[in-house]
C-alpha cells in the first residue's frame, strides 16, 4: 500500500483527507489571500504530509477499531512527530524550505514537545514506522526545527496547515468571500440623497478610499463618518473592525446589517465577537430561520470576511500560545480597523501595538481612526508601524460646539441644580449629562441630586454596574433622551439629568445640552465634550460644558489603573488655558500641545511597573509556546459575572425555572441559549478582586454564601452577597457587619 491509501480517520484515508486540504488552500489562494507562489508550494507540502505519520500501525489499530481506544504513550509517538520523519528533504530546492515545511507539520499538533521525541524516542520511532523509508533526524537537525518557531515563513506555512485543516476536518468553510462591500455602501449613500439630493462621500471618506492599501492614522472629529470611511478603507477584502466596548460595537454591527447590508445573507457576511455574541445574535434574530450556533462559529473559526469585534478576540496571538499562528495568518492577509484607541490603558495597548507590528511585519494592513490622538501615542505607533507621512492625516475644521467653563473646585450637585431650575423657569431645553471618574462618584453625586430635585423621574443613573437587562433597558432610555432631533426633524427638547461615567465616553450615540464633568486624562475629557451639542445645532452662546479641576487624590495612584498622576496634571494644566468657546481645531492644537512624549515620557503610565514600555518588554521576551491559550493575560483588567443577592433573591423562582429548562433533555441548543441568556440578564460584570474580596469574607465565616447556578460542569454563575438597588451595584462593607447567630 502507498501512504496515502491508509486510513486518517475511520471514513477517510490520508490522501482523500490531504486532497481536502488542498481544496481549502486552492480557495484561499482564489481569493488572493496568497499570493507568494513560493509560499503557496511550500504550504501545498505540508498540506500533503502532515497527516503521513498515521500510518503507524498502532494508529491503524486504533482508527479501525469499532470500540474507541486511547492514544498509548508506552506503545505510540504523536503522529505529527512521525510525519516528519517521512518528510524527503530532496522534495525542496533549499534547506531552509525544508525546516520550515518539518516545523509546521512536526508541531501542528500540541500532543508533547517534538523535540524531546526526536532526541528520547528514536527507537520507538524506528519500530513504528519500519514498513517505509525513513529519513532520520539528527540533533542538529531537531534545533533547527525548533528555530523556526521564530521564523516568519514557517510560521505563515503553520498557520495555513492549521486553517486549512481545521476547515477540512471540521467540514466548515475556511473562508467567505468579501465581493459585496463597495457596492453595499452605495445603500447609505442612497439613503443620504433622499434627504440632499448633493449628497455625496465627504474628504475624509474619499481619503480612506484613496489608501486602500496603506497603513493610516486617520484624525477625525465626531460626526465626520469615521465607520463608513473605516468600511471605504476595507473595501472588498477580508477585515475587522476592533472597538474597546460591546456596547459601540452592537450599534456598529446593527448599522452595518441594518443600512449597509440591508440585513441580506448576513450570515455569511458580517459577524460580531465578544463574549456575549451569541446572546446578542439570539435578540437580534429572534425571527429569522438562521442556526445561531454555526453564524457564532463562523466568526470564531475567522470564517467571515467582515467582523465588528473587541480587541481580546484577536490579540491574544500576541503570548504565542501553541496555535496562535492561524490567527496571526489569518490577521496578516486582513485589514484591521482599530477604533478609540486612546481609551485602552498602558498594558492592553502594549498588546495592542506590538500585535499590529507583528500583523504589518506579515503582510496585514492597519487603520487607526479615532476623534482624539494625542502625540504621545502617535509616537509609540510610530516606532513600531511602517507610516508614511502622507498617510497620517487629521480631518477637522472650524465648527465650535462647545462654550467651556473651567471650575477650581470639585464637582457638585449645586451647580447642577442650580443650573436645572433656571432652565426649568426659562422652559429652556434642559438635558443635563453628569459625567464622573468612578461609579462611587456617580452613586453618591445621584444620591445627594435625589434630595433636591422632586421629580425623580427626571433623574437617571448609568453606569457597567447594573444587570444585563437594567443597562440594556437604561442604554435605549439614554439614546432616546439624548436624541438630536425629534419625529418632524425639529431639535429636540425635554428635561432630565442623566448621571454617568466614561462609558458614555465613546459607546452611545447621545446628544445633551449640557455637560458637567470632572477631569479625566485630555484625551477622555474631549470624548466627553462629544456626547454635549454633537451636532453642532445647539446655542452656545452661554457655557454648556462645565469642567471640575478638581478630583479625590486617592484617584491619582500612579499605577494606571485609575487616573496617571502625571497626565492628569498635564490635562489640567492645558484645560486651565480653556475658557469660553472652544473649536474643533483648537482641541486639536490643545492634544498636540499638551500629551506630548517629552511631558510623558517619565509618567506611570509609560514607565511604570505595569506601563506601556515594561509591558512591551516583557511580550517581546515571549518565547512561541511559553504559555498555553489558558494562560493568556489579554484581559488584565479582569472580571466576573455574578448575580447579585438581591436581585437572586427577588427572581430566584424565574432563575430556576430557566435553569430547568437549561438542562432539560428535550430543549434544542437555540432554547437553551434563549434559557441562559434569560438567566443572564440578571448578572452584573464586576471586577475580579472584588470577587476575591468576597470570597475570602466567605473562607473567614463573614460573608454568606449562596447557592450558584450551573449551567454544566464548566459553566458556573456565582451568586454573591453585595446591595444591589436603584444605584446598581455596590460592594458590601463586610467590616461593619453584625449578623445574628446562625441557629439550627
């Protein structure tokens, strides 16, 4: 028998299951996404031998045999390992090709270290493959191998083998095509000349187009159309768009669907990844004939060719984990979007500039589009992106927005209120946006308005720290109050004070008259100055943007978790030339001014021991394979869901009945994602320590416990004692506690 007659799988021989392989690479090559012949041969190579080694008669037994048997380690070598040893180096024209083609057939699979094998295991190896020509690997010859995890072009051939028999042996498309974006986003431009009848694309869109395939920074004040410009710039070609919030990402996805797409073959089109997609999928095609679970897979096996997705999805690939290569393969024939990266802090945007080098090192292309950059971090860009000049480019002009009043003191509920009744007396328009550093803040500063303002209905609290279901419910109210303009095209008027935090800063659509907010980092306070007259359509010839120069001390800790002491006294002293009307070019000038390197560069949140210049270091000195894809620190600021007590206690007979449902036999995937996801609306993400806080109340006798809800073995949402009322959530003071003896 030839190698290629013996069986891969039980149904399928090693020659049937390369000729699949073959099929996906041909594919992928059709649609461009190969385009070095070289490469293509080299990764046509170790499509054909990587499953070689299966024709072991231990793995022959075992593939045959009705009963399923477990791989023995005493008697069987991983066969990727064995695939190598029925590698013919005379097959390649040079040595290197050789090495590169071993490594990705040797370690596509993580059963072992490959290279302990080949040193240890010569013997067994021997006995295996017996029946057929063996070329022998040296020593030598094995740390070769293993240096080629640091080479690109092994790397790209490894990445291919894995996206190419992933799709095979999944039986799932590798790749849908983008043949349909350009035309599709003449849908908004029809629907822009229903109103003007001149309509057409704008500079900064145009622009995007003409760069098509170059690597931009792209500068651009709020309403200019930076996602249609980003979609311009992707064109006709496999890309992402990564946003740091779930909840812009949502309304991108539904825009793109809804007015791009017009909601035609979406699933085969346009995807969204975070870690609630497949619950928003299930609200958003409650009535469509669609398989939710295998439109969520698509995106996860980065089938689709256009993602809305959260930066976490894609960079991990940055720590190398075994496998990170068919990510960073399938990211180096993508171009990649990257929104608001000014609101990441010191460690994920590390991650996030390294992962973009390696991406453009690879052939990727990337776009970086935001309202505000600061020269600080157009410089760490810069080092590590190939730009050309002509391709960084700041779109502005001389619209002002915004009259700024600074004050010299810290932000209160008298000027608040001071300023709602004199617009309720004047029967003046009188959305009020309350904007705070921590949601402390915002609880405390709604808790003292709540004593001075008697129509309660007309005050409002945001923040993350709400269930699923009272965010959702609290995101559509804000929206809506926050309108521009009412159902006759008029500027809309109402009156009520919203109260919030830097979520609003970038992920809602909203439209206030006026806005008082502390001071946060430059880059922040400007993103904030957005949510107030975002049109431009309002007065301004009295102040409706109020900044608080002062802040809780405790906030400036140096560590870049909150508030970098020393950006945050720069941003002051740059808002403390500010008073009066404020252009959209002079904000500009204020960034370029102000977050320079040269003011800093000495700052915790560069230098720090968990700044930016550490935390690059430290990936750069990663080593492929040094962590597993568990081990991954992408999501550093890291969180929990949990049901609060409360809210358990209230809906305890609902959460069970869904948990039932959840487990019942007769419940189909699509009702049970519906369960959970009922079960879910009840959960409050918070952060991680305060989940260790608690539990160690627990382990020491003064924290009660609750019982958790299980989903499956794996699958576990905790209930934790905390308050949970009209100010969302709040942590327990566990030290001020007098709880009644526990009598049996």
């Amino acid at each position: 028998m030839e190698i290629q007659d013996y069986y891969a799988k039980p149904n399928q021989t090693i020659g049937e299951h390369a000729d699949q392989l073959l099929c996906v690479l041909q594919q992928l090559k059709k649609y461009g996404y190969i385009e070095d012949e070289k490469l293509y041969h080299l990764i046509k190579k170790a499509c054909q031998h990587h499953d070689d080694g299966k024709v072991n008669p231990e793995f022959q037994l075992r593939v045959k045999s009705v009963k399923k048997k477990k791989f023995n380690r005493d008697k069987e070598i991983p066969h990727n390992v064995l695939s190598g040893f029925l590698l013919d180096c005379k097959e390649f024209e040079e040595d290197q090709d050789f090495y590169r083609v071993l490594f990705a057939i040797m370690y596509h699979h993580d059963y072992g270290d490959p290279y302990e094998m080949i040193i240890k295991e010569k013997k067994l190896i021997k006995e295996l493959l017996k029946e057929f020509e063996l070329f022998p690997i040296k020593r030598k010859s094995a740390n070769i191998i293993q240096r080629m995890a640091f080479d690109n072009q092994a790397i790209k051939i490894k990445g291919f083998l894995h996206k190419c028999d992933y799709s095979a042996s999944g039986n799932y498309i590798a790749e849908y095509p983008n043949d349909f974006l350009e035309n599709s986003l003449e849908n908004i431009k029809i629907k822009w000349k229903q109103q003007n009848p001149d309509s057409d694309w704008n500079e900064l869109q145009k622009f995007c187009m003409s760069k098509k395939n170059e690597n931009i920074i792209v500068v651009a004040q709020t309403g200019m159309g930076k996602t249609e410009a980003g979609l311009q710039w992707i064109g006709n070609h496999k890309g992402y768009f990564v946003l740091p919030l779930r909840t812009a990402i949502n309304a991108i996805y539904d825009r793109v669907k809804e007015d791009i797409l017009l909601c035609e073959e979406i699933d085969t089109r346009l995807s969204v990844l975070h870690s609630e997609s497949l619950e928003y999928y299930s609200k958003s095609f409650d009535d469509w004939e669609m398989d939710l679970l295998e439109y969520e897979n698509r995106g996860k096996r980065f089938s689709m060719p256009l993602n809305i997705s959260t930066m976490d999805q894609l960079f991990d690939f940055v720590f190398k984990y075994q496998g990170y290569e068919l990510k960073l393969t399938t990211l180096s024939y993508s171009k990649i979007v990257i929104d608001e990266i000014q609101m990441y802090d010191p460690e994920m945007l590390a991650y996030l500039i390294y992962g973009l080098k390696k991406i453009t090192q690879f052939g990727g292309k990337i776009a970086v589009m935001t309202a505000t950059l600061s020269p600080f971090i157009k410089e760490l860009l810069i080092r590590e992106i190939p730009f050309q000049m002509d391709n960084i480019c700041t779109f502005t002009n001389d619209m002002v927005r915004h009259h700024v009043k600074t004050r010299h003191d810290k932000i209160n509920v008298e000027d608040i209120v001071e300023l709602y009744w004199k617009n309720q007396e004047k029967n003046k328009s009188n959305k009020i946006l309350v904007v705070c550093n921590t949601i402390k803040k915002a609880q405390n500063l709604y808790e003292e308005l709540q004593k001075q303002i008697d129509n309660l209905k007309e005050l409002h609290i945001l923040h993350s720290r709400f269930t699923r279901e009272e965010r959702e419910k609290k995101e559509k109210e804000i929206i809506s109050f926050g309108k521009t303009y009412n159902e006759i095209g008029e500027i809309d008027e109402q009156s009520g004070i919203w109260i919030s935090t830097s979520l609003v800063e970038a992920s809602l659509d909203i439209d206030f008259d006026y806005l008082f907010t502390e001071l946060q980092d430059l880059n922040s306070l400007l993103q904030r100055f957005g949510r107030c007259n975002r049109k431009g359509k309002k007065d301004i010839s009295e102040p409706n943007c109020f900044v608080y120069l002062d802040i809780d001390k405790k906030l400036l800790t140096g560590n870049g978790r909150f508030i970098d002491e020393t950006i945050f006294n720069v941003s002051r002293r740059a808002m403390q030339t500010v008073n009066g009307l404020l252009s959209e070019k002079q904000k500009i000038r204020l960034l370029n001014n102000y977050l320079t390197m040269d003011n800093l560069k000495e700052s915790e949140y560069y230098r720090g021991e968990r700044g930016y210049k550490k935390t690059l270091e430290w990936i750069e000195g990663i080593t492929p394979y040094e962590y597993t894809k568990d081990d991954n620190h992408l999501r550093n600021i890291l969180s929990k869901d949990i049901i609060p007590s409360p809210v358990f206690e209230e809906k305890k007979d609902e959460i069970q009945y869904y948990l039932n449902f959840f487990k019942s036999e007769n419940a189909s995937s699509i009702d049970k994602i519906k369960a959970k996801e009922e079960i879910m609306k009840y959960s409050v993400n918070i952060p991680y320590w305060q989940w260790i806080e608690y539990m160690a109340t627990v382990k020491n006798g003064t924290g009660e416990v609750y019982p958790a809800i299980q989903f499956n073995r794996y699958n576990v949402l905790p209930v934790m004692e905390c308050i949970y009322d009209e100010l969302g959530y709040r942590n327990m003071d566990y030290k001020n506690i007098v709880r009644e003896p526990n009598f049996i």
